[in-house]
C-alpha cells in the first residue's frame, strides 16, 4: 500500500518531446514516468502496475471508476491488461481528504496474480459504490476463469475501514453464466424506504445479454438471486442511479448499442420495469482502431434528476459517412421516465473535425436542478482525420453551474497521445471503456480519474499491434488532478445546434450483441 500526495506529488509539465527523459525522485516504491501531458496543467499519478506475469501487458492500468461520499473518494480500475479480456487484478485508490492525498492497493484474493491470490484467472471491469447505512465501500468486478467461454462471475470485495483496505471477494452470481459490465450502486437516503440496499446490475452475455439485476441488504455480504425485466432486455454498459424516494433509474444501451434505454425499480429491487427510450444512439465510430464502445455515464443530483451523457454524431454534417465525428449528447430526467431531448455538450464548434468519446460525468450531490454543478471528463482527438500511426488522443474537461444549460470554456488536462502507446485488445487499443468524474458535494472541485500513457520503452508499441502480444514497455497507468485544479465555474457557452437533414436516422447499431470485458 502507497500513499501519494496531490500536492506533494505534482508532476511538471514538459513537451512531448522531452516526456522520455522527465523522471521525477518520488517516495514511493515505484519511480513515475511522465506522462502527455497538457501545457500548463499537472498530474498526479495515483497508482501503478506492479504485476510480471507474462501473459498480460504491463505497466497498464484501464477503464477507472470513482465515487465520492463525504470527504472520501474511492476509485478502481484494472491492471496489467490482456489483449483477449480482462486484467492481472483489480486496483484501487483511496483518498479521505477530498483528493488531497492517496492510499492505493489491490484487490487481494481476486486472481491467481493476488496476493494472497484467489482462484480467478483475470479480473475485469471495476466499479465503485458506498453503501452508507452499513458503513461500507464496495468494489464490484468480474471473476474470469476463461476468457473464451466463461464462466464470467459477479463479485464485489468490501472495505469497512473507509477505503484503506479490501476483504477477499464476494459472489453476487456464480451461475456459471458469462456475464459481462457489472455497475453497482447503494441507496444512500437515509430517508428511503430502501436505505441500505445496495444493487448490482450486469448483463448474461451467454444469455442474450439479458439485463440481471442482485440486490443486497446488508452491507454487500449477501445477495438476492437474480431478477430481470418482464422483456428480458438485451443489453450492455448499464449505470444505475437511486432518487431520494428510493427508485432506481438505470440509463443502459440496448445490446446493439443502436437505443439508450432507461430501466426503473420502484419495490427495492424486487421487479424492474419495461424499458423507456431516452434517444437513438448515433455514433460512426473513432478512427485509428481505439477502443471506444459508446456507453453511457450516469449521475444524478440533490433532487433526483438523472443525468446521462453520451458520444453522438447527429449533429455533425458527417454522420452519414462509415467514420465521421462525434459531439457529447446530454439527456436529463426527473423521474427516469420522461426525458429531454439530446442537447450538445460545446466542448468544441460543430464542424471542429474533433472526435469526442468515452465521457465521464460528475454531479455535486449538494446541487440541484436549474443550480446543479455538473463537472465532464472525456478523451478526444482534436483531428479525426487520422489513422492508427497518427490519431493523437487527448483528456479534456469542462463544467456547468447551471444543470448543464451553458458550460465553461473546454480544457485540456492531458495528451497527445499516441494509440499505439496503450495496450492493444480484440476490440481495439484501449485506455477504458468508461471514464468516471466525483465531486465531494460542497467542494465544488471535481475529482477525475484518467489513464494516460507516455511512449514505450523501448519504443515503438506497447503491444505488438500485429498480434496482441504483451510488450514490455508499456507506461500507462491512472492519474488525476490536483486538488482545486478543476473547479466548477461554469459559463456562457452553448450549442444551438439542430440535425442536418443529411443525417440518417435509421438504425446505426451493431449486428450482434455488443460484450466489453
């Protein structure tokens, strides 16, 4: 376990060129290499892959969530990546003082790489809740024992000590299914009928991906079987949220990633609705062969209102071509049934040729409605006529103080960075498949957490991009901002935009049921 400093630990900013020969005398038992990093800006490195086995790509860490309560942030991600799914273990990072300092470990007992290790092969997918009726953060994760044919399990591992330490994991589902995207979420109102549960939603990708949600009610230590809704949805990349009476809403895509759907319990989690439709989803995809799938990221006020935010090319002129340009989209609901329309987000001008995805929203929980504090982390590329050799991939940020009605001037926190610097994945060279923002609620600082890569060494790849195989080179892991750095401000920029005539509104989605592990 290592304890990083926000401040202390700050990393210069330098140019591109010279990020090779920046190494800064850290305290820490691992030494930083610096990272692409914005002008002006400054990172803090909150962990590191420290694992050897040889079958994975090393010096890695992907696809990060974060959530806030009180002054704690917690966040998790995986580590050490396999080209054909899942990781050497699942990591995490603990800060109890609104992200001024950092305590990071690993989940023990998870795989065969843990220590003690743990009968799982890889771990995947990392998601982040706190249950504040029993005291306890959850981490919630995939148990693979093989990547090819299952059994994929749900689990969660528990820490009763504020984040500074994980148990050994927990079955939510051991069906022997494979089952793929787990987000977990507790109900933390102490004024709810349900305070104290705490759900996880995940989809039976052996099963037509069929929508699975397990409810527990003490802590994470047990779990409920199994429910489903009446439709057996197909689906992928749910993101539950729960309101202050109690009701979950959970934006989630369809299977074919072609409709954004919300799913609502009322009952604690004993039945789950029909889907409604929030939008169609139009997206043309990311040059350069990134991974990039087009999930949603959901977050939700003081008053309950649902926020959702994904990546979409209907308002661009190019999204009847095969691989156009992609804005941010924002949807809101107060009751997870009716839904505003689609509204772009301005982290550029329409027709920028700017590419945007993989979004990752925050709200200040103290905030509401017309007065809510939204906080949006994202990666992009400036230019989207690039290709693999080319494409240079960025981190950028921007806010709103009023609910998403007008934003702040778009930041860049971190990059270029170039594709063949992060480790390459059946589905394309990958940095996550989401991305996670927390705002301590009254802090008004955002709390990111992002994966940036810095070039291999030695160059040139850190995989072998012709047949997935580990390279040794790889410095990739997760970083976030210092303290006061992204503060809320908001401003006066908006998109008036409307969808070109030319934009096809037919289905865009995929032949087959999407999995992301």
């Amino acid at each position: 376990m290592e304890v990083l400093s926000r401040h202390r630990r700050r990393i210069s900013i330098v140019p591109a060129c010279t990020l090779l020969a920046l190494i800064l005398s850290l305290a820490l038992s691992f030494s930083l290499q610096a990272p692409a990093h914005a002008a002006g800006e400054q990172l803090t490195q909150i962990s590191s892959d420290p694992f050897t086995n040889t079958d994975s790509n090393h010096k890695t860490e992907v696809e990060p969530d974060t959530f806030a309560f009180g002054n704690t942030v917690v966040s998790a991600f995986q580590v050490g990546r396999f080209f054909d799914g899942g990781a050497s273990d699942i990591g995490w990072a603990t800060s109890t003082n609104g992200g001024e300092t950092w305590t990071h470990g690993f989940l023990p007992g998870a795989t065969v790489n843990s220590t003690p290790p743990g009968k799982y092969f890889r771990a995947s997918d990392a998601s982040v809740a706190y249950d504040a009726k029993h005291k306890v953060w959850l981490i919630s994760w995939l148990g693979i024992l093989n990547p090819a044919t299952g059994p994929v399990d749900v689990l969660v591992s528990r820490s009763t000590d504020g984040g500074r330490t994980f148990g050994p994991p927990v079955v939510v589902n051991a069906s022997g299914a494979f089952n793929d995207k787990n987000w977990s979420v507790c109900d933390d109102t102490a004024s709810s009928p349900f305070y104290g549960h705490c759900y996880t939603e995940y989809d039976a990708s052996s099963n037509l991906n069929r929508v699975q949600v397990n409810t527990s009610t003490d802590g994470g230590l047990t779990w409920g079987t199994a429910k489903t809704t009446p439709d057996h949805t197909c689906v992928i990349g749910g993101q539950p949220v729960v309101q202050p009476d109690g009701t979950v809403v959970m934006p989630i895509d369809d299977c074919l990633e072609s409709t954004l759907l919300a799913i609502r319990s009322t009952d604690g989690g004993k039945t789950w609705k029909k889907p409604v439709l929030i939008a169609q989803l139009l997206n043309d995809g990311h040059p350069g062969g990134i991974r990039a799938p087009n999930l949603p990221n959901a977050e939700i006020d003081k008053s309950g209102r649902v926020y959702v935010v994904w990546s979409d090319c209907r308002f661009e002129a190019g999204c009847s071509a095969p691989i156009g340009t992609n804005d941010l989209l924002l949807a809101s609901s107060a009751d997870g049934v009716h839904w505003t329309l689609p509204k772009r987000i301005p982290t550029a001008a329409v027709g920028s040729n700017a590419d945007f995805f993989t979004p990752g929203l925050a709200v200040d929980r103290s905030t509401a409605g017309k007065s809510a504090h939204l906080g949006l982390v994202y990666y992009y590329y400036p230019n989207s006529t690039c290709t693999t050799s080319t494409c240079q991939l960025d981190v950028g940020f921007i806010s709103s103080t009023n609910g998403g009605a007008s934003w702040s001037s778009a930041e860049q926190l971190a990059g270029p960075m170039m594709l063949t610097w992060l480790p390459l994945t059946t589905q394309g060279f990958m940095v996550a498949d989401y991305l996670s923002t927390s705002i301590v609620p009254r802090d008004d600082d955002a709390t990111p957490v992002f994966m940036v890569a810095s070039a291999p060494t030695p160059p040139p790849d850190c995989s072998n991009i012709t047949t997935g195989a580990p390279g040794s080179g790889c410095h990739q892991a997760a970083f976030t901002t210092p303290e006061d750095l992204l503060k809320m401000v908001g401003g006066t920029h908006v998109s008036n935009a409307v969808v070109p005539s030319g934009v096809i509104k037919g289905s865009r989605g995929l032949t087959s049921p999407a999995t992301a592990f």
